[in-house]
C-alpha cells in the first residue's frame, strides 16, 4: 500500500487479498465503463466521500484475478498504474494504454487477460475502519488497425493484389500508443510460409496464391499490435489475388501466351472512325473506360469539341469528322478502371491521310 497525502484527506491505492466489511457510508460509482484500448476517462467521486476530512479512500484490485504478465510485471500492478484517484479534481482516472484489452491471450506465455477488470474504491475512517466500498467493472477492448489503401466492407478491411506485383501493405496504428509494442500476425497454418510481417509492413511471398496465377486465391489475415504479447489492437484483412491484366488494342489469348497488337490503325481523313472494344482480360473485372489525352504528331490536342471519344462502357474509340482534323498521326491514350480498383492505361494511335 502506498498514501498519497492530501490536505486532510488522504488517499491510497492498493491491492488486498480479502474485502475488509463495510459500514454504513453509502455511495455509488456509477453505471460501469466500456473503454478502447489507449482511451482515457475520468469518473467524479461522490461528494459523500468528502464530507469527514479524516476520510481516506484506497483502491482495491483484488476481485480481478492476478496475472504474471512478465518477469517484473503484474496485472494488478498495472492497475494500480492505470486506474488512479486525481485528488484535486475529486475524479477517478482511467489510462487504458497502461492495460491490456480483455479476453486477449499471451502469445509468451499463454495466461489470459480477465473477460473484466473490477474495481473497488474503499472508504475508510482515520482508524482504519472501512465506512463503505462500491465496485465498478471495467472493460477494454482492442483498438483499430488500419491497412493503407484497404477498402473497408462491412468492418473487414479488403484489398486486390497483381500476381507478381510483390504485394506488400503498410499497417497503420493511428492514435494508438504503441511504445514498447510489435507487430504480428494471428496464427493460420494456410499463410505458413507465405505471409510475413516486417517493420509494420505486411508483406507476401512470390509464391503466394495458386501456382499458375491464373485464377483468384484469397488470404484472411488478422495483423496484430503486442504488447507484453499481448495484442492491444487488431483487425481483420482480406487480400485477393488475382491475374495479372491485359489491357490493349488486339487480342489476347491467354492459352497461347501471346497479343496480336492491333493498335496502330491507317485511316483517311475525314470519313469519321468507330474502333473495336479494347481487350481488357480477364474480361470478369472489366468496369469502366475514359479518354486521359490525345496528341497530334507528338504535340497535345485541344480536343474541347470533343472530336474524340471513348465510350465508358466498353471503351470504344470514336472520332468524328470534323475541320479541325488534319493529316497527322493521332495517339489516344484510354484508361480503363477494373472492379478491383485497379487502373490501366493503353493508347491508340490514328494515322490520318488523304484519300
């Protein structure tokens, strides 16, 4: 036991064994408190407590079960850290970066952190006599991780990755204090071997997904920030492979390994033009097209009449016939967008002459 002294009133935190009984100073606490792990609040004490100056108040630990979380390191310990009386403001203080998110497991040694912490403010009288005690539960569960550039579904954090693209995503702690912690990834025997984590980066073997590469493979991973080996925050993260895309003016046959490049097309000037759909493969992640820019010779075009189009649809490329045309060789550049989010660019070059 320690005492924090007070003018005339003094207060204590300390951890007992047994529940002295209590007399018949009665006050409340309050309803119980939920809390993120790295949250902090603070709860105002009863005025009751402050009505005899002879009045000390300590804190009891000991309904929470203890926990050996290390070799200088105790659950109740760190209670006594994280849950403390502010003497001047008459509150009591909750630090759950001093803590541990409840029901989590030790990756070092296997002891379990209690599904609640609870937490006894004890009133007792100059002598020793306790006057009364109240009690409130504390929770604390694990705070958020994010994944940079993951989309977010229904609270499971998504991304697409390119086969041999060597797929690796930055993990992000946000506010969380994260001093003397690391990173980890929660055991799955499937991602052995394939999935590893480094300086807060997730990264993906070159081996990952099916070994052709040609069909989706999908990993369910669950990154985790430790503390004591302890995680402290988690998420859940879904990486989709998929086959690399092939996006140009031709054809593709993937069966085959090769392109038939079809993108340089002689035309003459002023009959308009209406091109085939571009190959966008494979075709299941086909979305959407747009023009990005078109260069006559080289130089940009002012296309603001909008000479040249591409149907966002299927990407067609259509020009119309127009005065401001002249004999010249006319790149298009078309952006496609897939359904996994993914851009790609491919162009389409119009050699315009006479007759």
């Amino acid at each position: 036991m320690f005492l924090i002294a007070v003018t005339a009133i003094g207060f204590t935190s300390c951890s007992k064994d047994s529940a002295e009984p209590a007399g018949n100073m009665e006050f409340s606490l309050g309803e119980d408190i939920a809390l993120t792990y790295g949250e902090t609040t603070q709860i105002t004490l009863p005025s009751t407590l402050f009505a005899e100056t002879s009045t000390s108040l300590s804190l009891d630990f000991s309904e929470t079960p203890e926990v050996e979380l290390g070799s200088a390191t105790t659950l109740r310990g760190q209670l006594a850290k994280a849950i403390t009386i502010d003497q001047q403001a008459r509150k009591l203080s909750f630090n759950t970066a001093l803590l541990y998110p409840n029901g989590e497991v030790s990756t070092t040694n296997g002891k379990s952190i209690p599904a609640q912490y609870n937490i006894s403010l004890v009133a007792k009288s100059q002598d020793g006599t306790t006057l009364g005690r109240d009690a409130v539960v504390l929770t604390v569960s694990p705070g958020k991780i994010l994944v940079k550039e993951a989309q977010d579904a229904e609270g499971m954090l998504f991304t697409y990755a390119l086969y041999g693209a060597g797929a690796s995503f930055e993990l992000d702690a946000l506010a969380i204090p994260h001093e003397n912690t690391s990173w980890g990834l929660r055991a799955n025997e499937a991602n052995q071997g394939v999935v590893s984590i480094e300086n807060g980066n997730i990264k993906f073997a070159a081996t990952a997904g099916n070994p052709d590469q040609k069909t989706e493979f999908s990993y369910d991973l669950e990154p985790v920030l430790l503390k004591d080996g302890i995680a402290v925050a988690s998420t859940k993260f879904k990486v989709n492979f998929i086959p690399q895309i092939k996006f140009l003016f031709g054809a593709y046959y993937p069966d085959l390994g090769f392109t038939i490049d079809l993108s340089l097309i002689h035309i003459g000037l002023g009959n308009g033009y209406v091109s085939s759909a571009p190959t966008l493969f494979p075709a299941e992640y086909k979305s959407s097209f747009s023009l990005v820019s078109v260069t006559k010779d080289g130089v940009p075009f002012d296309n603001a009449n909008e000479v040249f189009r591409v149907n966002a649809e299927t990407g067609v490329v259509s020009v119309k016939n127009d005065d401001v045309l002249v004999a010249a060789s006319y790149k298009v550049l078309v952006k496609a967008v897939t359904t996994t989010g993914h851009a790609f660019e491919t162009s389409l070059t119009l050699v315009m002459s006479e007759g």
